[in-house]
C-alpha cells in the first residue's frame, strides 16, 4: 500500500443522539470537496477528515506532502465550527452548512 494518508481528528466525539444530525452534516459538507473527504464512526462517534496521496512509482516531495497537509488543515478549520453547531445548538445541518459555505 503506497498511499500517503493525513487525517485530522475532531477533538469531541458525536453522542449517539447526534449521529444522524452529524452523518447528513458531513455528507453535506463531502459533497463537492475536491480534495479529501470527512468520516464518522458509527460506533463510537469519531469524526475525521482524511487527505491521501498515491504515491506508486512517483517521487515523493515535500511540495506533495505540504498540500495535502494544508488542504487537511483548511478544510477540516472550515467545516468543524459547523459540526460543533449541530451538536451543541442543535442548528439543521443545512443551516450550519449553508452558513460555513456562505450559500
């Protein structure tokens, strides 16, 4: 397996009562994203966001590894103030959505 990952881990785990509010949130959020996509955990509530690089017979720089890293960084500051909204004010993940993309 010669991919490189980069995942950023949302500090608080989704509660149970959340799970649906939360998986139509991030969906929402994936849709579109041109780099990288966002995961939970059914189980246990984790949230991440995850940035790879294939990097099968490539040379592999730091200039590569330097975008997918900024492009984790950026995206995952955009939308996890939206998430906490969901959680914590029970904000409709399309509101929290349409309010992080200024739609």
């Amino acid at each position: 397996d010669q991919i490189v990952r980069f995942y950023s881990i949302c500090p608080v785990n989704v509660p149970e009562t959340h799970l649906a509010a939360a998986a139509e949130y991030l969906m929402r959020a994936n849709f579109g994203l041109k780099i990288g996509n966002f995961e939970m955990d059914y189980g246990d509530g984790e949230v991440r966001y995850k940035t790879s690089l294939d990097v099968e017979n490539a040379v592999l720089s730091r200039e590569l590894i330097s975008n997918i890293v900024n492009a984790n960084l950026a995206t995952t500051n955009r939308y996890l103030g939206g998430l906490f909204e969901v959680l914590n004010e029970n904000l409709p993940p399309i509101e929290a959505i349409q309010k992080v993309e200024g739609s």
